[in-house]
C-alpha cells in the first residue's frame, strides 16, 4: 500500500478501538489551531531561527522592525515640576487616570506624536428620524473643530439615507452613511445604539479606524477638540453632576436591573452622550452593555437613563483610562462657571416638544 512510505506498514495495524479516540483528537487540534491563527495569537513573523549573537537584518523579530516616532525639535513652556497646571479642579483620578481639562496639555506635542503614529478616527453620531435636521450644523462645525490635521472617518447611522446633506470635506476625512431602521420610540433608538455600534465595530471600524469618539448629533463642536482626548477607554463628565456627591447621581437605583449601582458606590456620572476609546476596547463596551440591556428587557425593565445607565455601571467596574473635563461637553442654559476655560462642544437649542418625547425632553432638561 501507499501507506507503507510514510511509516504505516497497514492500515489493519491501526486498532478500530482508537479510531474514534485519534478523530477526536484530530478535530480538537484542527480547531485549537484555527483558533489560535484567528485571534493573531501565532505571530510567524516574530519566529525565525535567531540566536542571541546573530544581529543579521535576514533574522529579524518584529522589535527589530518596530518604528522610532522620534518628535522634532519643538520650543515650548518648560513643565514645572513644583506648580500644578490647575488648583481648581482634580486632574488625576485615584486610579491615575488624566481629567482633562484646558491647562492640563500641549496640543502641539500631543499632535506631533499621534500624526507620527498615522491615527485613524472615527467619530458616530446617530441621524435618526426627525434628528436629520441636526446633521448639517454638526459636520461643518467638526470640519472647523473636530481633530484638525488627522484622519477621521465620520459615521452617520440613520434611517433617512436620501437626506444626508453632500459636505465638502477636508482631505483625509470621508463621511459614511450607516443605514439601520428607524424605531418608534426614540428610547428604543437609545437602547439600540449600544447593538449598532457594537455591530459596526466587528464588520467596519476594525479595518479602517483606531479610535471610536462616540456623541449626540444635536450639539454643535465650538473650539478645538483634539487627539487629548484619545485613550484606550475614556468617558466624560456629565455637566449636570460634576459636583455632585453619589447619592444625587441619576444611576439606576433597583436592584433588579442590570444596570444597578448602590447609593454608596460610584465615582462620578458620566454622560452618555460622549465617550470613546480604541476600537476593541468600544466593541467590548457597547457589547456588554448591550446584553445587559436585553437581560433587562426579558425581565420588562428599562433602565432609567437607557444606555446612559449602562455605560455608568460599566464605567464603574471598567475604569476609564482617561476622563472628558464637562468643557467638553456642555449646555448654555447651565451658565458659564469659572472652571470652564473652554466650552468646546455644546447642546443647539430645539423644539424638544417636536424633536423628542417627553420623557426625553426630561432627560435633557434635568440637572
């Protein structure tokens, strides 16, 4: 027989007792080993026969292919060592993560090492039913504002795809249209955001950006918002409740939700309507909340604040890697307090009675 070349005298050699032992084993390595490929766990790249005294450029790792993003030679003010950038506000969480705040960064060095790193972002905003008419306003105001001399991909999911005004971009900045279906409440509109961006996240945004900035569509961008901003994980500070103490936040008080926190757990509320991180990171994020929304829905629950009460709980167990100061994120009709230098995107002014319903409209007017 065939066999006999490759060390198999017989095929009767092999006992018809193991067969289905060898089967078995066969399809758990066949499907460890894909497994494994697909997660890029085995980087093929990195291995290759080096030894520690070989330095040729035909054995190379990927630490010797990495890339120097050496800065150029920039004058700025000295750091000073023994002065706080701000004295009015806190900049550093107990877990080390930055508050950001105007005052705390250089937007030039900060600029110079994400250009270098050829960052991609993609910012989401959600046009859906009567909220098309906010579009327009929001992208020509990011034009002028939003990651100035970086690439952005913006992402409009919407349900009205023909009514998408035609912008002029600046090079480097595409805008894609997201078409999804239009829901009768703009609560379940809420609730589902969560399940889109998450969708998006597996099927577009992995392959074309590293960063997700997700916001509201009915703001306005009103001084420069920029790289600063980016991290791994980070929210923003709910305008409304940056000086409040835990039991005044608007968390999910029962118990029986998925999004419950106790009256005396929690850091700070963060708003719903800005947040963001790299795009692994968002794609955990909006996954986990999203099935902790629909565990919620099988019970008849609705979290107070839909996805807003989500995002708190998960921010609560899943610490941001950088925290949004409330300059950006603002309404007007809060006034202007001392500690905002800036007010770099802020609520338009609507009609809530013909935009929204009116649990919505008591959503945007609380604080």
């Amino acid at each position: 027989m065939k066999l006999v070349r490759y060390g198999i005298s017989s095929a009767a050699s092999i006992q018809p007792r193991w067969i289905p032992w060898i089967l078995v084993g066969l399809t758990f390595f066949s499907a460890f080993t894909w497994n494994t490929f697909n997660r890029g766990e085995w980087n093929l790249r990195g291995m290759c026969a080096c030894t520690e005294y070989n330095t040729t450029q035909e054995c190379s790792t990927d630490l010797d292919r990495w890339r120097e993003l050496q800065l150029p030679r920039m004058k700025y003010n000295q750091p000073a060592t023994l002065t706080q950038s701000r004295t009015d506000v806190l900049t550093l969480t107990p877990w080390f993560a930055p508050i950001v705040w105007e005052g705390t960064f250089n937007r030039d060095i900060l600029n110079e090492q994400f250009k270098r790193m050829n960052v991609s972002i993609g910012l989401t905003v959600f046009a859906i039913k009567k909220y098309i008419v906010f579009l327009q306003h929001f992208i020509e105001t990011a034009e002028m504002f939003f990651m100035v001399g970086h690439k952005v991909n913006y992402y409009v999911f919407t349900d009205r795809p023909n009514e998408v005004p035609k912008f002029t971009l600046a090079s480097g900045r595409r805008l894609v249209i997201i078409e999804v279906m239009g829901y009768k409440r703009w609560q379940e509109v809420s609730v589902r955001r969560m399940e889109m961006i998450h969708d998006a996240s597996r099927k577009t945004f992995i392959n074309e950006v590293d960063y997700i900035v997700s916001v509201d569509v009915d703001m306005e961008f009103t001084d420069f918002i920029g790289v600063e901003i980016l991290s791994e994980r980070f929210g923003t500070l709910h305008p409304g409740f940056y000086g409040s103490q835990r039991p005044h936040f608007t968390y999910e008080r029962r118990p029986q939700s998925e999004a419950y926190i106790p009256e005396d757990e929690g850091d700070f509320y963060y708003a719903g309507g800005f947040f963001g991180g790299s795009v692994r990171e968002v794609y955990q994020l909006t996954g986990q909340c999203h099935k902790a929304m629909m565990k919620d829905k099988d019970r008849g629950i609705e979290a107070i604040w839909q996805d807003e009460s989500y995002l708190n709980k998960y921010f609560l167990y899943h610490k941001p890697t950088k925290i949004l100061s409330p300059e950006y994120l603002w309404d007007n009709g809060m006034g202007s307090p001392a500690i905002l230098k800036k007010k770099c995107f802020r609520a338009v002014w609507k009609n809530h009675t013909a935009i929204r319903s009116k649990r919505e409209t008591q959503k945007k007017n609380r604080a």
